[in-house]
C-alpha cells in the first residue's frame, strides 16, 4: 500500500487580495448594524458625538456615526416609571409579591412629636426632558430617591405620629409630592412627579401592640363622645321645649287673668258710676240680677210665708227637698 502526499500550492497574492476584500466587508457589515438604532415609541434618542450632546431623535428608525464616533441612549420619556420606599416589588402580577426586610432604613422616621413609624411610599414619576436627565444631574435616579427620603422625613416630621398614621395621610402625599417637584425643578433634573402614594402607614413591630391598645382606647373614647353628644342633642332641645312652652302657657294665663281683673274692675267702675247716679234703683237691679243667677242654682224651693199654717199640708214636698221660709 503506497503512501501519497498530497500539496496544495496558494497564490500569496491571492490570499492577499480576498482577505483584504473580507476584511473590508466585515467592517463595512459592522459598520451597518452599528449605525442603525432603533428608537421605541415610548422613547428618545439622546445622541452623543464624540462624548458631546449633539442632537435628540425621536421613536423610529434612526442611523448614527459608527466606530463608536457617535452614541445612543435611549430615555423612556412616555413611560410612568416608579421608585418604592420601605420594600421591594420581587413578583409584579394580579397579587404581587413585596419583600420588606433590608429596607427599615429606609422607612422608619421620627414624627414631630418624637415618636418612630414605619412609612412606606411610592413615587410615581415621567422623564420630561431626555437632555437635563442624562447632563444637569449626575445619575438623576439616584438623586431622585435621596431627594424623595429627605422629602418624606421632612414633612412627616412636621406632624404627629397620629397624623401621620391616621387623618393625614394624604395631606402627607400631597406635601410631599409638591416639595419633591419643586426640588427636581431647582436641580433641573429633567423629571416630572405624577404621583405619592403612601402605600402602607404603621407603628414599629415592637410597639405595635402598646399603640393598637392606644388606638383601641381612642376610639372607645371617640364613641363615647359620640353617644353623648346624641344623648345631649335628644334631650336638651326637648326640655328647652317644654321649658318654652311652660313659660308661653303662663304668660298666656297671666294675660288672661289681667285681662279679666281689667274687664271686672272696669264693670264695677260703670256699675259704681250707675250707683251713684240712683243708688237704690242701682241696689234692686243688682239685687234682682244676682237673684236671678242664684236661685236656678237651688233646685226644688217653696218660699211661703211663715204665718200661713193652712197651706203647708196641701202641698206634696218632697222630704228630702225640705222647706225653707
């Protein structure tokens, strides 16, 4: 069985000549891909040259200098982004998982009234200018969140831990959503606040039971307010009626009597002035009136003189009537 050795004779030249030309095209090829972007509709495209702000692209197909003479950042400036204080989101669906431990530092403050709670928040927030973004404020996330802590701690120190926990957490959102977009205005950070959410208010863990027992008592007590100021409410404005309505009743009696003694003495001023005019025709009309009032009054009476004895046994009286003479 013989041996054969095979050569295989190449032109130096020819490979000098189609290397060069696949060189060529491999750097023309590179040069292609990386001078074509893609800018996504909810993004800008901040372009540097040379490592200086050059121009701003909008969502589309968009090229650029290759060979890292030009550079693309993309901004989301059309999406709400968002930034949690005091936990963590780890499984974002229909019931997502939140981890807080490792982050008390960041939720535990101390209120005005020198007590601790734990504030836990969300900011809510939309990239308004791609330019001041990336170039007034070195990495504006990182500032974003230390300027959201020291906006929080700021006005939750200005209230009480009830507040706080209870009537004033949304004022406490709205404080601290406006002295946020005021200090990301003065830094010119290029961020807009769409929103603070106080995502979940409470006492520290050790003395969580001592406050619920506050809270308990408090409401105890708001109640009982409540049930006496019903009480008060149901009963003092019936008294003060029936207060009103003795008062109007004895005036009404007062008058009534005043009026009568008025009306009684003015009669007997006229029947005085008759009186004096003809005192003994004035005697028997009085007489003769009051006789008239009276004697209907006395039921079964015979009035007969006393020296007639012979008519007493004619007449049939009663016994129990009896005679008078």
């Amino acid at each position: 069985m013989a041996n054969k050795n095979f050569e295989i004779n190449v032109d130096p030249d020819w490979i000098k000549k189609y290397l060069r030309k696949i060189i060529l095209g491999l750097i023309l090829i590179y040069a292609a891909f990386s001078a074509i972007y893609t800018v996504g509709p909810e993004e800008e495209g901040v372009v540097l040259q040379m490592g200086k702000y050059n121009r701003t692209v909008q969502p589309g197909l968009n090229f650029i200098l290759p060979f890292g003479i030009e550079e693309i950042f993309k901004i989301p400036v059309q999406r709400q982004l968002k930034q949690e204080f005091g936990f963590r989101t780890t499984n974002p669906s229909q019931r997502s998982d939140y981890v807080k431990d490792g982050y008390l530092d960041e939720s535990t403050m101390l209120t005005g009234d020198l007590n601790l709670t734990d504030v836990e928040w969300v900011v809510q927030y939309r990239i308004s200018d791609s330019y001041k973004y990336l170039f007034k404020v070195r990495n504006a996330d990182k500032t974003l969140r230390d300027m959201s802590e020291a906006a929080m701690r700021k006005i939750v120190g200005d209230r009480t831990v009830n507040e706080v926990l209870t009537v004033g957490r949304q004022e406490i959102a709205t404080s601290v959503e406006q002295l946020l977009q005021e200090l990301c205005d003065e830094y010119e950070n290029g961020i807009r606040i769409d929103q603070v959410v106080l995502q979940d208010v409470n006492p520290p863990d050790p003395v969580k039971p001592s406050f619920n027992a506050v809270n308990e008592a408090q409401q105890e007590r708001e109640t009982l307010i409540n049930q006496a100021e019903a009480d008060y409410n149901r009963v003092i404005p019936r008294a003060r009626g029936e207060a009103q309505e003795t008062i109007e009743l004895a005036e009404a009696f007062a008058l009534n009597r005043v009026n009568r003694s008025k009306g009684e003495a003015e009669r007997f001023n006229s029947l005085f002035k008759e009186y004096i005019k003809a005192p003994e025709v004035t005697k028997q009309r009085i007489y003769l009136e009051t006789m008239e009032k009276v004697l209907p009054k006395l039921g079964n009476k015979v009035i007969v003189d006393e020296k007639g004895n012979n008519v007493l046994p004619l007449l049939n009286l009663e016994r129990k009537g009896g005679t008078e003479k």
